[in-house]
C-alpha cells in the first residue's frame, strides 16, 4: 500500500512554499497585504490603535518559521 503523508492539525507557515500557495488577497488600512479578512481586520485594529507592528516576519529560531504579526516593543509574536 502506498503511504500517505498527513497533514498536522494546523499547518506551519514554513518557507516560501506556504507564501506562494497562499497569497494575500486583502489589503489593509496601513497598506499591509494579509491572507485573510480576520488578518485584515487584526492588522487594522493594531494600526487604529497605534501599534507598530509588522505582518509575517521570521521567528528567531533555526527554523524557518513565521507568525501572523510582529509587535517590536517588547518583541511580541502573534499568530492567529
């Protein structure tokens, strides 16, 4: 029987592979270009509220990884 690789429970966002299948389709308040219309509305209210933030920046591992948002005052990661 062939095997059948399967996919985790919730997919990483692991290299250019996960960038390129899943492009931004939206665009935010700040210019940003997210996923999804709950990125959108994140990333909005993050703006709104005048937080600097980033979207999608590597995570300071050895792997390569990636969180939704990037908050640099107190180096806050968030993945929604």
């Amino acid at each position: 029987m062939g095997e059948v690789d399967e996919m985790p429970a919730k997919a990483e966002k692991t290299g250019s592979h996960f960038r390129e299948k899943f492009t931004p389709t939206h665009r935010a308040t700040d210019g940003h270009w997210v996923r999804s219309k709950a990125e959108m509305l994140i990333d909005n209210w993050l703006y709104m509220s005048g937080v600097v933030h980033g979207y999608e920046r590597q995570l300071p591992v050895e792997e390569e990884l990636y969180c939704d948002f990037y908050i640099p005052e107190g180096k806050v990661y968030i993945e929604y």
